[in-house]
C-alpha cells in the first residue's frame, strides 16, 4: 500500500475509485469465432447480437461466385433444359443465403430485449435506428431478388390429367383395360387409345360394361414456358447486380448491429458516470 504526504506532513492513503458491476446486457465483448447453437433446454438462453452479427458476416463467404451464362432465344422445338440448369443453382444458392439471413434478423428482437422501464430513451432510440435499418435490408431482398428468384424455382403449373386408366368388365366376365393418353400441350385428350388385351374399342362400346374403374394420372405441365425461359434470362442477364444487392444488404445489417453495439456501450458508460460508478 503506497502513501502520500498532505499539506500538513501527514501521509494519507491513494484514493481508489469505485468500479460498479460490469452490466450484462446490450454492450458485450464482440466473440471472433462462431459459437454452436445453445441446446433448448429449461435453462435455454438466446444468440447474443455479436453471435448474430459474426453468423451474418458469414453469410457473405456462402454467396456464389459463379455467374450463370444468359440462355439463347426461346425456341419451342429446343428442349433447353440444360441451359437452365447453371441459373437454378444460382438462384438455389441465392435462396439458401436469404433464408440464413431472414432467420437471423429474427433472432435480434430475443437478443436485444430488455424491460420497458429499464431502457433509457436513448437505448430504445437506438434499438428503434437498428429496427428500421434491418427491416429496410429484408424489404430490398424481398422487392428485389426475392421474386426473380421464385419465378425460376417456382415456375407457374397447371395440375391436369395426363393418362386415364380404363378398366371395364365386359358380358363375357373378361376385363379390358384401355389407356387415353391427354395431349398436354392442347390440354385435351388424343384420339390415341391403347388396347393392353387385344380387344376390339368398339366391341367394348357394344357389350354393357357392370362395372367401369378409372385410374388418372396427373401431370404438372408449365403455364408458360416462354415466360419461364424469360424469367431464367433476366436472374442470368442481372446475376452480377442481384448478387451485389444481397451482398449489401447483409453488409448494411452486419454494420447496424455493430454501430448499435458501440452505442449502448457508450450508453452504458455514461449510465456509469451518472450513477456515481466509475
């Protein structure tokens, strides 16, 4: 213990100042390596916002590098399902990052939360500037890339039928089967009926059939190819971009979050001051 000598000559001791508890709360030390998830358990306790923002900053390195090339003209004697393939991995990847990133953005609400009346009011102006600035990040993806992405993954279908199944027994007890094949391009059935007996159509039509069974096949043919083959041109055409913009997005979130953590520390310190803790 060191002393000192006052005006007087007498030695007095160094006055310590009082440190108070350090707060549990918003301003935490920022971790630099992901943690694995808590179990859910009774004693379950949320993702803390630095364990959020460090996932999220993440999600940056799980973006696709490659770039789809643009398919050709349309063309409804090309089958080209191969040119379509390296665009729906792309929105494939795409979408795996924004679903990661709308799941994380819902666990801010859990790890900010704190008691109405023990927030300042500059705490809750914070939390309300972050609140509004990820929600705008979400609103871009979901405006912007979010519809190119489900019209490739999720094209428009028609539920039809694409095979009927005929089985009839006839006044000789024998069964006779028959298959009506449904052109899917007209939506309508073909004059193309396929005997698996060998029997005559028209001797089935004559004799009465005591019971008849009908087996349907159902088909999900595209609403619109040439719309479809639109939709994969234009993810392909604006890939560069639409990748720039969920990049940014995820940029802008993982910055938010850390000004909002250096704010409330600042707010902490002041909380500190003013309740004579130092």
């Amino acid at each position: 213990m060191t002393s000192s000598a006052s005006a007087s000559g007498v030695p007095t001791q160094n006055k310590r100042k009082k440190r108070g508890p350090k707060k549990k709360g918003d301003a935490e030390e920022e971790p630099t390596t992901i943690q694995p998830l808590p179990s859910v358990t009774c004693n379950f306790e949320p993702l803390s916002l630095p364990q959020i923002k460090l996932r999220i900053s993440a999600l940056l390195e799980k973006l696709p590098e490659i770039l789809p090339s643009i398919p050709s003209e349309y063309n409804p004697s090309i089958d080209q399902t191969a040119t379509y393939c390296p665009v729906t991995k792309f929105a494939n990847e795409l979408q795996v990052v924004i679903e990661k990133f709308n799941l994380l953005l819902s666990l801010v609400n859990a790890a900010t939360y704190r008691w109405g009346v023990d927030r300042s009011g500059a705490s809750q102006q914070n939390l309300s500037v972050m609140s509004a600035e990820l929600g705008q990040c979400q609103e871009t993806i979901s405006s912007v890339v979010s519809s190119r992405i489900s019209n490739v993954l999720c094209p428009a279908v028609d539920v039809m039928v694409g095979e009927t199944e005929i089985i009839r027994d006839n006044n000789e007890g024998r069964k006779v089967e028959l298959k009506v094949e449904i052109d899917v391009e007209m939506k309508e059935p073909t004059t193309k009926k396929r005997k698996v007996d060998g029997n005559d159509v028209d001797r089935l039509a004559r004799g009465m059939s005591a019971r008849e069974v009908r087996r349907n096949t159902y088909v999900r043919p595209l609403v619109d190819p040439s719309y479809m083959h639109l939709c994969h041109q234009i993810l392909a055409r604006n890939g560069l971009f639409i990748r720039h913009t969920v990049a940014s997005s995820i940029h802008t979130a993982r910055t938010t979050m850390g000004d909002y953590l250096k704010a409330m520390e600042k707010e902490t310190g002041h909380e500190s001051k003013v309740s004579g803790w130092a």
